[in-house]
C-alpha cells in the first residue's frame, strides 16, 4: 500500500484549511445575505453560530480525520461502527453537490474578469444585465463551469504537497494583501459609513425571530467555515500528531470571519456609494456581477482596476475551495476502491460536470412543473438543498458522532497533542449540550426554509 501523504509543514495545513474556508461564500455570499435584511442581528447571530458550534465542530472534524487517517467516506464507519456509513455517503454527496455549482459560480467570476481586463466595465445597469444574461447559462456558463473544473482537478491531480498546499501557501497570503488594500481604498468613498451602517450595524430586534435571517446566518456559517461536509477531515487525515487541533481551529476561523468582514467593507461602500442598495436588496445570487461593475465603470481607470483585482482575488479565493470539495471524493475513492490520485480525480471530475449541468442548461418543462426552470433557479436550489439543509445535516451528524457516540476517540486525539484537560472538557461540554441543540434547530429552521 502506498505510503500515506502528508503535509509540509503545520503551517501548510492550516492555510489549505483556511484556503478551503475562504471562498466565494465569503465574498459573494456574505454580501448577498448580509443585504437581505438582519443587518447587526444577522452578524451577531452568524458569529454566535460561529463560535458556539463551527469551532468545536471544526475541532471535532479534525479529531475524526487526524485519529483514522481514513478518508470522509471511511472515517465514519471506523469510528462509530458500520452503523454510521450513510454518514459517509452524505459527505460525499453534498462535495459533489457544492462544488456542482460551485465551479459554475467560479466561472461566472473569471468571466467577469476577463471581460474587465480586456473589455472594459459596463457602463449602465442594462448592459451589465446583458452581459450576466449572456454568462449565467449555456454555452459561456458551460465554458466557465469546464475550465474551472479542470485548473481545480490539475492541483488536486499534484497531490496534498505539490497541488494543494502548494497553492494555498500562495493564494492565501495574496488575497489578504489585496482584500485589505481594497477595503481601505473603499473606505475613502464617499458612501462607505453609509454602507457599513445600512447593511452590517443596522439594529432590528425583530429581526432576531425572523426565520430567515436566522437561517441565512446557519447557511453562511456552515458554508462559510466549510465544516460538517468531510472536507476539512480529509485534510487532517493527512496531519501529524502534534498539531494542536483547537489553536489550529481558532486560526482557521480567525481568518475566515476576517475575510468575510473585509470583503462586507469593501462591497457595502461601492453599493451605498453607487446608489445600488436597493438593486442589491432585492439581490438574486447574481446580483453582485451586476452592480459591482456597473458602479465600478463610473470611476474610469481606478475603477477598472479595483473590479480586476476584486474579481482576481474572488476567484484565488474560490479555488482554493473548489480543491477541497474535490479532494472529498477524490480522498475517497483512493481510500475505498485503492485508485490511484489521478484516476480517481478523472473521474470525480466527470460526475461534477454532469451533476452541475442542469445549473447551465436550466430544466425543460417537466410533468407536475407549471413552466421551464431556469438555469439560476436550479443553482439557487442545489445551493439551499447541498450548501444549506444538507451541510447543516452533516455538521449534526458529526456532533452526534464525536460527542455522544464516540467521544474518547475526540479526548485521546486531543490528550496527544497536548491539550489541557480543562480546554478538552470544555469542547465536549460545548458539542454536547450546546453545539448539539443550536445544530438541530438550524437543521429544522433550513428544512422549513427550503420547502
Ligand atoms: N467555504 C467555501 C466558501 O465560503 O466559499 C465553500 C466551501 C468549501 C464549502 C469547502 C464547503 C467546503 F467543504
């Protein structure tokens, strides 16, 4: 049997995890539901989620796929008896699932940044609808969703080392360079206070009980942090024994909240500035490749240049998650059926492509559907169903597993890395009695949501 990869370095792992939580999510996704109403209730309630569930379920994550070394398929069932296999298979769907759409988002980006870098910016509202209309679907989306697919195969064909922490090693530094030259540029504009105050510090108790702003902050933070879908645990499937799992995950959400927040400082400005809130309140997942650049295209030059870097940096971002949906399947296949990396890429690849088409070519007429569906609905609802119900369902599934079913397996792997006993009785304490519930009504609040 091969010998098993592993990282470089500590460092290395955890900036492919962080790389794996920065992504389009934190950049469109945040503004997107940021703006559809919650303002300060929403973060606050997405930072709560955050602390009090992500991070001792990352914790958990990390624990189940350091102390198996098993893949997301596998893991499961070597921890919590043949019982838990389905858990396994969801994993492994809902990677598939995300990353169906989630290549043809990253197409969309890259096409907006060509378009950018040798076109120009559109100069109205009317013109960037056309152009998106011309992207979201068909033939460019299909271009988009191929290419995409491709670069993010080529780095997970080159292995953890060389592909992935390779481009993690890069990517992540580089975006946080541009991010934050990009929110303090937008914090000159003439409309940044208003932006800031209009979309994130805008407080409305009632929002605290209206059901969609709660589950926005759910789905924000499941996907944004990444956790419950096995991707993170295949990375520490390939992690040493001394990583210290709960600093590592601190880190890893440190960096992904900061990301959200900075891109939050730079979009709200641009909208407020542009005069552009209400097109973006009203916002489908697409609205930003249209009011962005339109906005933008007022300011000449400068504005050119701040939609390339915005749109670069969007889609480093991307990548660097795209990898680690596709390393889910990829790390499975290996695992399960002994293929090699490449094969099992080529083949991971395929299926993605099929299962993200109906979000290219929309759906025809169907018995028992009124009228077509079209390709932006199919997305809106592979995002809700895999990005949402069932990414939240996994991360429930996981407390389950490594708080109540086999929680030594979480204390052992944290005793060999030298965590205090009291840090270790804390995140058991959190993931049973906290994680736990807060999960189950996430669950119950995005199943309502979604039907
Ligand atoms: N966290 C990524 C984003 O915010 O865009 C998306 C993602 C990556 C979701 C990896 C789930 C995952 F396992």
């Amino acid at each position: 049997m091969a010998v098993k990869e592993q990282w470089r370095s500590g460092l290395g792992f955890v900036l492919a995890a962080a790389g794996s939580a920065v992504g389009l999510g934190n950049l469109w996704g945040f503004a997107y539901r940021a703006s559809q109403g919650g303002g300060m209730v929403f973060l606050m309630l997405y930072l709560l989620i955050v602390v009090v569930v992500c991070l001792p379920l990352l914790v958990a994550e990390m624990a189940l796929g350091r102390s198996t070394g098993r893949s997301p398929l596998v893991a499961p069932a070597v921890a919590g008896g043949r019982l838990w296999q389905p858990m396994g298979w969801l994993f492994v769907l809902v990677s598939f699932g995300i990353l169906g759409f989630y290549v043809i988002l990253m197409g969309w980006t890259g096409q907006t940044l060509l378009h950018a870098l040798i076109h120009g910016l559109p100069q109205d509202k009317a013109i960037a609808q056309d152009f998106f209309d011309q992207i979201r679907g068909g033939q460019p989306a299909f271009l988009g969703q191929f290419l995409s697919l491709i670069l993010t195969s080529l780095v997970v064909a080159c292995g953890v080392q060389k592909g992935i922490e390779r481009l993690s090693r890069w990517g992540l530094p580089l975006l946080f360079i541009l991010l934050i030259g990009l929110a303090i540029w937008a914090a000159g504009l003439q409309g940044a206070h208003e932006g800031y105050r209009t979309f994130l510090l805008r407080w409305d108790a009632n929002e605290l009980l209206n059901p969609t702003t709660i589950s926005n902050a759910f789905k924000q933070a499941f996907f944004s942090i990444g956790a419950g879908i096995g991707a993170i645990l295949a990375y520490a499937s390939y992690l040493d024994r001394r990583a210290h799992l709960p600093r590592e995950s601190v880190l890893i959400v440190g960096m992904d909240t900061a990301v959200g927040l900075l891109a939050g400082m730079v979009t709200f400005p641009l909208v407020m500035s542009f005069g552009l809130a209400d097109a973006v309140s009203k916002s489908t997942i697409g609205t930003l490749f249209i009011t962005l650049p339109t906005g933008l295209s007022s300011l000449g030059m400068t504005g050119r240049l701040v939609a390339v870097l915005f749109f670069a940096l969007a889609y480093i971002a991307a990548i660097t998650s795209s990898v680690s949906l596709l390393e889910v399947p990829v790390a499975s296949l290996m695992d399960r059926l002994g293929w090699t990396r490449v094969r099992a890429v080529c083949v991971s690849a395929v299926l993605t492509l099929l299962i993200g088409l109906p979000a290219v070519t929309g759906l025809p007429k169907l018995p028992g559907l009124s009228d077509a569906v079209s390709s932006l609905d199919v997305l809106g609802w592979m995002d809700s169903l895999f990005g949402g119900v069932l990414l939240i369902l996994g991360g429930l599934f996981l407390t389950i597993l490594l708080g109540w079913v086999a929680p030594s397996r979480l204390r052992n792997d944290l005793n060999g890395c030298n965590t205090p006993p009291a840090l270790q009785r804390l995140l058991l304490v959190m993931l049973r009695w906290v994680s736990l519930p807060v999960v189950t009504i996430g669950v119950i609040i995005s199943v309502i949501e979604f039907l």
